[in-house]
C-alpha cells in the first residue's frame, strides 16, 4: 500500500463489518476538511485560525494514521481539531490576562485623569469584593510585590496572582464603556 493516496490512508481499511452491513461509510479526508474548518471557524470566530487549525489537525490524523490503525478517522480528526481549538483559546486569554493595568484606562495617563475619572474608579474598586479589593489597594496603593502581599495574607504567589487577574477583569467589566443605544 505504498503507492496509496494519503488523503484516504486507512480510511477505508477500518470500515468494519457491522458498519458496511448498515450501509455506513467512511469520509475521506477532504471531505473532513470543511467538518474540521466549520468546527473550528464556530469556536474561534476566525477563518484563517480555522483553517490553519483544521490543516493541522488532518496532518497529525494523518500521522497517527500511518502508525497504528485507526477505527473512526473522522473522530480522531474532530478530537485533534478540538484540542488544537481549546489551545488556542488559552493562548489567548492568557495574553489577554496578561495586559498592563495601565491599559484599563486606554489613550489616558494617569495624570491625564480628572476628578470625574478617579472617583469612577475609586467607585470601580470600592465595589469589588473585600478579597479583590485588599489586592488591588495593596498592589497599587501601598505599591506592594505579589511575593510582599502573599507573605501578608498568608497565601501563595499564585493565588495573590490569580485575584490580581480576577480585580482587573471586574474593573474592566465595571470601567468598560458603555455603548449608547
């Protein structure tokens, strides 16, 4: 089978007995690939993303394919695709968590704020709940390390972190603008 068209390596071969008695058939390969693309494209809201996705996941299919048989190709290719999207994912909301505070406040410096603009967040922070709030004020009031509030409040540097990330995501939902209908 080495002159064997890779698009439809075992494909074939792994329709069991039961499946053709049914009338079931396998999908070759590019027949997967706009079911990879769709799946992908609805996750991620990005078509270039999808379909760089989708060409990745039939590839590693493909792979695993060649080394061991494989009884529901379209599943494998489905399994991988989603996998790949959920990476994705994370890498985005991990740059996303990732921001500059500075960045709350977008085309403002901080001397640039009004009195207006200060008791807006002033407002923003008193409204975050008390375990938000003691981060946020020790982090930015009392200019504090994450390594400086954790030894003060008895928690690891993560956990400190992970509310720090948690503040801000509730001060930009509280500080977003608001659209005007």
């Amino acid at each position: 089978m080495p002159d064997a068209d890779p698009w439809t390596l075992r494909v074939r071969s792994v329709a069991s007995p039961p499946d053709r008695a049914r009338g079931r058939t396998r999908r070759p390969v590019p027949d997967l690939w706009p079911v990879a693309v769709d799946f992908a494209a609805r996750k991620l809201s990005n078509l270039e993303e999808a379909e760089a996705i989708a060409q990745e996941a039939l590839l590693r299919a493909l792979e695993i394919a060649r080394r061991e048989p494989v009884e529901r190709f379209a599943g494998l290719v489905l399994r991988i695709t989603s996998n790949l999207v959920i990476d994705r994912i994370r890498r985005r909301d991990w740059s996303a968590e990732r921001t500059d505070p500075d960045e709350l406040f977008t085309g403002t410096d901080a001397e640039d704020l009004g009195g207006a603009a200060l008791d807006r967040i002033r407002a923003a922070v008193d409204a975050l709940p008390d375990e938000l709030r003691e981060v946020v004020e020790l982090k930015y009031v009392d200019d504090r390390t994450f390594a400086e509030i954790a030894r003060d409040l008895g928690m690891s540097k993560n956990g400190v972190f992970a509310r720090h990330q948690k503040a801000l995501d509730a001060l930009r939902r509280i500080l977003r603008p608001r659209s005007r209908s």
